[in-house]
C-alpha cells in the first residue's frame, strides 16, 4: 500500500520535528534580511486588511484586551519607570554608567524608601505629577555622572526635602529639624 504524497509529508514532519526545526532556524538566520523584506513588503500590501482585524479583535474583546494590559503593567511595574527614569536623568545631562536592567534589578529590591520606609508604588499616574510614594532616583553624592553605587530609590516626598544635599547633609537637617520641635 502506497501513501499519498501530502500523508507521507505529514508523516516525514511528525518523524523528524527536531530535524525540521533545526533546519529551519539555520534558514531563517542565513536569509535573514530577505525574510524581512518579504515580511515588510507583505505587510505594506495587506496593512489595511490588518489593522482592520485587529480594530475588529479590539472591539469584540475589548475589557479582555485592557485585562491584559492591566496584568502586564503589574507584571513589569518597574520596566517602565526604569525607562522613564533613566530617559530623564539622560534629558538633565545626566552620564548614566549603569544599564536598565541594573536598574531594574535595584528597582524590584527596593518596596520602601530609603529614608522613611514608606512603601514605594511604582505604578504610573498619566500626566498627574507624581505622588508622595512615587519612586525617584536619588544620587547619593550628587554627582553628575551615576553608577549605580552612587544611587538609590526613595520617594518622591523625601527626594524633594532633600534637594541637592549629600546623604550627610541631609541627616544633618532633619536632625535639626527634629531637635527645633522636640
């Protein structure tokens, strides 16, 4: 008995998965470029047709779409701030000697202030001006250029007290403060 020839390729693909697939990945990393190509090209052909299926999807799904944005925002609650923040501190002229992903790393270490242990929320406010619990870079010495042994994450309320005063400086401060009202 003889297979017609689309059972036996379903076949040969079933039997030799692993083959198929490592054949396929040296393909795509050979002809990289022209698989871009032909993707960008296919893409601008059909721009239309695809962007109307996705309005479509939005619609027909649209409170199951914002749940997972939802979910990923909480999920990756620091990625933005760190992008945010990194992005304005290179506005200020700032010379960043760190990568985002190290600040990330600080970032998902840090729950609480520094200097009032207040519990530090990472979730953005849209154009609404940060919050007193709203993380901020503090540069320690108040260099300009940051490693990132010279910074440290506390809140928006405590970075702004502490303006550009060192670490010492600071403490001096509410010290004094504290020792005018005891």
């Amino acid at each position: 008995m003889t297979l017609d020839p689309a059972e036996w390729r379903r076949k040969y693909r079933e039997r030799n998965k692993d083959k198929i697939k490592k054949y396929q990945k040296v393909y795509r990393e050979k002809h990289k470029k022209e698989l871009k190509q032909k993707r960008d090209k296919w893409y601008e052909k059909n721009k239309d047709k695809i962007n109307q299926k996705r309005r479509e999807k939005y619609i027909e799904n649209h409170e199951e779409v914002l749940d997972k944005i939802r979910k990923y925002v909480d999920r990756n609650r620091t990625s933005s701030w760190t992008s945010n923040t990194i992005s304005d501190h290179k506005k200020k002229k700032y010379i960043i000697n760190f990568s985002k992903n190290e600040l990330k790393i600080l970032a998902e270490k840090t729950k609480y202030c520094f200097y009032c242990n207040v519990i530090l929320n990472f979730k953005g406010r849209k154009g609404r001006g940060p919050k007193d619990d709203s993380p901020t870079l503090d540069r320690i010495n108040n260099q300009k250029i940051l490693n990132i042994n010279n910074v440290r994450i506390i809140c928006y309320k405590c970075n702004k007290s502490k303006g550009n005063r060192t670490h010492k400086e600071f403490i001096s401060y509410c010290k004094m403060i504290a020792k005018k009202f005891n």
